[in-house]
C-alpha cells in the first residue's frame, strides 16, 4: 500500500493511522524492501528514515539502555537481510550499528 500511495503522490509517513504502530520496524523495513525491488529511491530513503527515527526514539525512551524488547526487532533484520541485497549497505548498517 505505501508504494502505491507513493506512486499517486500520497504521502508515507510514520504518524498516519495506517503506519502508526508505536515503534515497529517491521512495516517501514518491508516498505524498503519493496520500494528497493521497484527501484523507487524516494520511497527508500523514507523508509530508511522512518526506521532510524524509530531507533533514535526508542534508545532516548530508554535513558541510552538500547532495549528493544517491545520492538519487532529481530523480525524486521531478518527481513531486511533477506530481502536486500547484500551491497545494500545503508540498511544494513542502521541494524547493525
């Protein structure tokens, strides 16, 4: 869905109903995923920036103790690294970082 609201010029944003799901990775690094296979480097770099906000929020709610126990965490790096391709360098590195 997020790609089709990108491609009729809707916007993709976290704080939409359809996205906002507290802190999830999962959604925005599928959204990557997808938008990688049809070349869309707009909606990429969206993604992109939707989860290294969610990140850089949930490691300030902790006081710099990075707990993600309420994140999908693991789910969202297995996609990523499974769905990428590996010189896909920038979305791997925000997980592994």
């Amino acid at each position: 869905m997020a790609l089709f609201r990108h491609l009729y010029g809707l916007p993709y944003a976290a704080d939409l109903p359809v996205w906002h799901d507290g802190l999830s990775l999962l959604p925005h690094g599928l959204v990557y995923i997808t938008a990688a296979k049809y070349q869309s480097q707009t909606l990429q770099t969206e993604a992109y920036s939707n989860m290294r906000n969610n990140l850089r929020l949930q490691s300030k709610v902790r006081s710099n103790l990075l707990v993600y126990s309420d994140l999908d965490l693991l789910d969202a790096i297995r996609a990523m690294f499974a769905g990428t391709t590996s010189h896909d360098k920038r979305d791997r590195g925000l997980f592994i970082r």
